[in-house]
C-alpha cells in the first residue's frame, strides 16, 4: 500500500506545532513570576542609548548648554536622573554670541521656570530619556517656547531602583514637586505622556485632580486604556502579538489576566481628571493599536450621555421580554442624539480626523486619530505639535 503522499509534510507540521507551542508556553510561564513579567512591561534593561552619557545631551541632537542635566529624589528616597531643556525663546534670548560657550546660572535657570510654562514630559518603556524619537520631542515641544521636564523612571537611564506601578506614580509626583518647590503654577505645566508614560501622567493627573490642584492640560499620545486590555491586543515591536493567540481562549486569558502585577487602569480614573485632556493616536500604530485612544473618548464621553442600564448578563436573559427590548432602543438612540449633540467631528485634510467635545468645568476632550505617525512618532508630527499649542497654549505664559 501506498502511504499518502502528504504524510511527511503532516508529521513535519505536527513537529513544528508542538515545538512552537511549547516554546510559547515556556514564555507565558515565566511572564508570571514578578522580575520576568516587570522586564516585559518595563523593558528598563533594554538600555537605549547603550551607555547614554546624560551629561552630553549635545551627544544626542540637542544645542549647547540648552539642557541641564539633574538629580531629583523621590519621596521614597530613589534617585532619579532628569533633563531639562529650556524653552527656545529663553535659550536664544539669552544667548550673545551665535551659540553659549558656558552653561547657565541656577539663577538663569530658575528664570527660565518662572518666564515660560514647562511641559512635564513621561516617555513610553524600552530605552532612556535619550532615545532619538524622544529628543525630537523635546526639541519640537522647546521650540515652541515651553522648557521640557523630562525623566527617567526609576530602573531606567540613570536612575536608581526598579521600576512598578507604585514607583512610576512617586516619580511622576516628584517631577511635579520639583517643579513647584521652584514656584511654577500647575497653570504652566502641561502634563504628557507617550505610550506607557500615558498611564503615569494619568495617575499624576487623577492624583492632582483629588487634591484641587489643576495643571494646563493633560496630553497621552498612543495611550492604552488598562493593562489587562493591552496584553491581548500588544504586538511587539508592532509585529509579535504577544498573547494575540490566547484570546481565542477567554479562560486562559482569565487566568492569564490574574498574573498581571502593573495593572495601569487609565480608563478607570481618566474622568476624574479635571482639566483639558486630548487624545493623539496614529492610524497605523501596530503596537498600540488606535482602538485605545477611543474607548479612553468612549470612557470620558460616557458620564455625559443617559445611562444605559442594562448589564451584559441581563441582555442575554432568555426572560428577556417585548417591551424591555423597546426600551434599549431607546435608551440607544436617545445616547446617539445627545453624541451628535455633544461631540463635534472634523476631518483635517491630510493629518486625520478630529472629534471634541466640552466638559462643563474641566475643560475640552480632544481627540485626534491621526493618518500616519506609528507608535513613536506621533508626536512628533508637526501638526499635531500645532493642535496641542492650539488647544493648550502651552508654549505661552498663562497669566
Ligand atoms: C547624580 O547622582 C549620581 C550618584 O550620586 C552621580 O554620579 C551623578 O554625577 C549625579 N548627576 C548629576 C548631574 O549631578
């Protein structure tokens, strides 16, 4: 007897599916102990620039003398490193010759803090406040005449410690406190955050918010709306979906899901935040994918249209009857006029599509999808450089 031809290849395939899978199960194993799982989220090691030196930021494109390079300590006493780069207006007002040949004063510093609104900048996992895509944030954003605050997280660059969802939370307050303990209103600073730094601007954001305290707005550039969200739809690198392949099977994500240890819920607490926030995300992020960036709208909206008052579990209750069913489209449409009513849409030819609307009290939700950008360098568009100084006026004094 002949044996079917294709049997090789079957046993092949059969060969390469269980070593795969069991290759795969040998990672999601790992990812639950505490120090692999904080190495995944974090990425700290992944030391980019390799052996930054963070006394040169010249090394890394910025002007002479334009950023100074710091300490600060947290509130749980973990040094952390920072630059901050000066405002552009200051930096050529201030300087005779065509570049400066020595650094500034503590003084000349001081009055850089106190002439120009700040820009409290927290950057996303993997790499350090060095990273390129990063330092052509700060110069765009100093262009524009706010000096840029930038640190590194604890794990990271030079900072000591390793990093949590705790300790992100300290450091960000402290970035904060730095800047009032040298006098800058909460008016003048602009809170944003790139990827995960979206949920640690969040948390300071949601933390200043509980104490009355109201910065110039908060800005999340391809956020995420919570760590249990994320791991089913994170690709790495834009190209690996880490646990993609695990969504087919709700109770392995569950189960998964009981594992996490860096929660980042931004969803739940971005509607306590009181004042502007706006919502940038590209089109074609593959990391992070933009789905995100409107369920946070979604999220924010939510508070302001007639409730919806039926659970998932109920809408599935074959006891379901007529008349309870009328009632949902109605609640349903009565939810879509009051959208229509609030959130104003626009399409911006050639950058991408804009909504908005008013919270009485705190400010405007904008979001904005743009066409292209990816995950880094959303931010970096010109455009949307020009929306956030639209909206925030961050590059000018508020008085
Ligand atoms: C920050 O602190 C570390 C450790 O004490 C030190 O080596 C480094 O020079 C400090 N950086 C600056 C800019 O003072």
């Amino acid at each position: 007897m002949e044996a079917p031809p294709n049997r090789g290849f079957l046993a092949h395939a059969h060969t390469f599916l269980v070593c795969f899978g069991g290759l795969y199960a040998l990672f999601l194993v790992p990812l639950a102990t505490p120090v692999f799982q904080r190495n995944v989220v974090y990425l700290h090691n992944v030391r980019w620039p390799i052996n930054a030196n963070f006394n040169l930021p010249e090394k890394y494109g910025l002007p002479p003398f334009k950023t100074v390079n710091f300490n600060m300590t947290t509130s749980d006493d973990v040094r952390l490193g920072a630059w901050l780069v000066l405002s552009d207006q200051f930096y050529q007002s201030h300087t005779a010759s065509a570049v400066p040949t020595v650094p500034f004063t503590d003084a000349e510093v001081q009055q850089a803090l106190t002439a120009h609104p700040t820009v409290l900048f927290f950057h996303g996992n993997a790499g350090n406040r060095a990273f390129g895509f990063r330092v052509a944030s700060y110069s765009a954003l100093s262009s524009r005449g706010a000096n840029v605050l930038v640190i590194d997280y604890r794990g990271f660059g030079d900072s000591e410690g390793y990093p949590s969802k705790e300790g992100l939370g300290k450091d960000a307050r402290a970035a904060w406190d730095w800047l009032s303990q040298r006098g800058v209103e909460p008016q003048n600073v602009l809170i944003m955050g790139h990827s995960l730094g979206t949920a640690v601007s969040s948390m300071l954001a949601a933390e200043l918010s509980s104490e009355q305290i109201t910065p110039r707005g908060l800005v999340l550039a391809a956020p995420f709306t919570s760590m249990f969200e994320l791991v089913e739809t994170y690709s790495f690198g834009g190209v690996v979906p880490v646990l993609g392949p695990m969504r087919t099977f709700p109770w392995v994500m569950r189960f998964i899901k009981r594992f996490i240890q860096h929660p980042f819920d931004t969803a739940s607490i971005i509607t306590t935040v009181k004042s502007p926030i706006l919502l940038v995300h590209a089109k074609d992020d593959s990391e992070i994918i933009p789905t995100h960036s409107s369920n946070l709208f979604s999220a924010l909206l939510e508070p302001h249209l007639p409730p919806f008052p039926f659970t998932p579990k109920e809408l599935l209750d074959p006891s379901f009857t007529q008349s309870r069913w009328s009632e949902i489209q109605d609640v349903s449409q009565r939810r879509k006029a009051a959208t229509e009513q609030l959130v104003k849409n626009a399409e911006v030819e050639g950058l991408g599509q804009l909504r908005e609307f008013e919270r009485e009290g705190a400010g405007k939700v904008v979001h904005l999808e743009t066409i292209r950008g990816g995950h880094n360098d959303v931010v970096n568009l010109e455009g949307v450089i020009d929306l956030l100084e639209k909206e925030t006026s961050f590059g000018r004094l508020s008085v």
